[in-house]
C-alpha cells in the first residue's frame, strides 16, 4: 500500500509548512524548500525534523 493521494494533498513539511512530494521508489516524502527527506515507514510518514535527512 502506497500513501493515498488524499493524505499527500494535506501533508505539508513540519518546518516550512510547504507542501512536500512523495518519492514512491525511495518510500520518501521530499521538501524542496528545506532541501530535506522524510522517511515513510509502513505507508506512516515521519513527519520529525530531526529525523530528516538533508538532501
């Protein structure tokens, strides 16, 4: 199961509040703004700017 389009459209990243876009190959949710990825385990984004890994 992959992250429903419905979820992507209310998922904004938690530093910027800018909308982010899922990266289905790497399961990764990616904030250009903020140039950082956030993991996506088990189809749950974790959403924790301390757990973003820049890009």
């Amino acid at each position: 199961m992959t992250l429903t389009k419905n979820l992507l459209d209310k998922l904004v990243c938690p530093s910027c509040k800018n909308k982010m876009r899922y990266e289905e190959k790497k399961d990764k949710l990616i904030c250009q703004n903020c140039s950082v990825a956030y993991k996506v385990n088990n189809d749950v984004p974790v959403l924790l700017a301390d757990e973003a890994e820049k890009i």
